[in-house]
C-alpha cells in the first residue's frame, strides 16, 4: 500500500476543510435546538445583546427566533447580521424566522501555575 499524505484520505479524495467540518456539525445540533432567545416587537435591544451574550457564554450555540413584527420592520438577514456582529458571534443557520449563532469560549489565561 502507498504511503498516504497528510491531506489525503486511503480513498486518495482530499480531506474537508476542518471548519466546515465543523460548522456541518454544528448546524446539524442546531437543528434539533428549541429558540432560546425571541426577538419581539421592540427589536434588537441592548437588553436583548447583553442576553444573548450570556447565553453563548455558557451554551456557546443559541438559537434565535424572531416574531413577524419583528421581521416587518427590518429584513431578517439584516437582524441576523447586526445581532452576529454586536455579540461577536458566527452565523450557522438562517431557516425560516429563525437563526442560530455560535461563539466559541475564549481562553483567559487565568490559569493557576503549580509549583
């Protein structure tokens, strides 16, 4: 048998790019998320970022689901785009009135020398 490469498989396909890997699988999960955030009449709020970032501080996948007043006033990518950008966070999935947002957890450094 040949020797295989690094970004080979035994099949001789190239390998997929790992974040796409990675994102397939997290809209895979994000399929089977219940919303945990509404976005209602009052649109996006401070309140509602301040919120949402506490949610992907210990979730790290949010899923998001806007009511059609909300959707009436501002397009639903331009929500989705302006929510992403404000809490520092990746868009996995559009469907529908929905979308799911993904922040990875941040390493602080803050950890503990032994000696």
């Amino acid at each position: 048998m040949s020797q295989v490469r690094n970004d080979q498989t035994l099949s001789n396909e190239p390998r997929k790019n790992p974040k796409k890997k990675r994102f397939h699988r997290l809209k895979r999960r994000s399929s089977n998320l219940k919303p945990k955030i509404w976005i209602g009449k009052t649109g996006v709020t401070d309140a509602l970022i301040e919120q949402l970032n506490k949610q992907l501080k210990s979730d790290k996948l949010v899923k998001v689901k806007t009511q059609k007043v909300a959707i009436a006033n501002k397009d639903l990518l331009e929500i989705t785009k302006i929510v992403a950008v404000a809490t520092k966070s990746s868009i996995v999935d559009v469907r529908g009135s929905t979308f799911t947002l993904y922040k990875p957890k941040t390493s602080t450094g803050n950890k503990k020398s032994t000696k």
